[in-house]
C-alpha cells in the first residue's frame, strides 16, 4: 500500500546548528537506504513560508503498522510530526513504473467530484468514460505521473508534471469532469534526497 506523509520538523530553540547539520546528513543517508530497500518511493518540498521546514514523501508499506515503524525509523523524527494519508489504487493509475522527466515541474491535485443531483445516469458514465480516456491521454504524454483514490466518496489525488502553472491549470480545466470538480493544486519543487532524481 502507498501513503502520502506531510513531515513537519520543528527544531528546538537553542540547538546548535552542528547537531541539526548532524541529524539533517543521517537522514539524508537514511532515505537513501529507504529508497534502496522500496520503502521511499518519493519525496518532494511543498510551497514553505519562511522559517517552515516540510516535506511530502511517497511511501510504501503493507500496512500502517510497517509506516509507523519506518518513519520512527528517520532521524529526523525526534523533531517531526507526520500526517499520514493513505493512498488507494485507481484505475486509472499509469503505475508506479513512471519516472518524472527533466523539462517541467510537478503537482499535485487533490479532486472531489461532486455530480450534480437530477443528472442522468448515461451522462455520468459517458464523463467517467471520457474521464478515463483523457487520464491514458495524459499519462502517455508524460503529465499524468500516478493517480490514487482517496477515502471519501469522489476523491482522488493526481500526481502531474506541466511546464508550468498555467499549463497544469489548462489541463485541469479540460478534464472531461472538469464541470463536476473542485480541484486544489500544490506546486512541488525537488528534494535533494527524491529517490526519482538521486544518480544512480
């Protein structure tokens, strides 16, 4: 099963920069380990106000169980809080085979589909169809990364890559749901420990 981790890190007052220094290079080693062993399968910077220290990691666990243990596991967790989310498999996921590319930026978007009441059946299976479709559409030209099904009904959270803001907005805008969405974005910047980027 895959997780979606928010990690909040709140050092101490007073800490002296040479054990935050220390700590910062063990957990670096650490997720590389992590990434080695298919237990980190991402990770990336959310946008940060100053002075906020956060990331998102993708991971991978048989359970919530086996994520408790490997994020106690991570050095910086004596100073971390963590929001877990668990991810759920779409159908219209590309898999996790998919390796972002070098030219544009990465989001993610959180869907809720809200179908209006009144409308016809035959309406709503021909938009899921065609909903469908254009996800093969995207994935095949590198902008739909992964997709997973969220608890709750109607929710779903896209990983994309654009060339830009204005980009990913246009793609959003012509989902074929796009009419039923509430759509909310979060531009990602690169990690330096993102097992999809490190040398190999």
């Amino acid at each position: 099963m895959e997780y979606l981790v928010t990690m909040t890190t709140h050092v101490p007052d007073g800490t002296p920069e040479q054990a935050v220094d220390d700590v910062r290079g063990r957990e670096a080693a650490h997720s590389r380990d992590l990434a080695t062993a298919g237990a980190l399968l991402r990770l990336w910077r959310p946008p940060l106000q100053p002075g906020e220290w956060r990331s998102l990691g993708l991971f991978a666990a048989s359970d919530a169980g086996q994520l408790e243990q490997i994020l106690a596991s991570m050095p910086l967790k004596i100073w971390r809080t963590d929001q877990v989310t668990p991810l759920a498999p779409h159908p219209s996921d590309p898999g996790p085979g998919t390796r972002p590319g070098r030219a544009g930026a990465e989001f993610l978007a959180m869907f809720v589909v809200t179908i209006p009441a009144g409308t016809p059946r035959r309406a709503v299976e021909d938009a899921q169809a065609a909903e469908a479709a254009r996800a093969r559409d995207l994935a095949g030209q590198g902008h739909l990364e992964r997709l997973w099904a969220l608890s709750g009904q109607g929710r779903a959270l896209g990983l994309y890559q654009a060339r830009d803001r204005a980009q990913m907005d246009a793609i959003v805008n012509a989902l074929p749901l796009s009419p039923w969405l509430t759509t909310e974005l979060t531009p990602l910047t690169p990690h330096p420990s993102d097992p999809a980027t490190m040398s190999t």
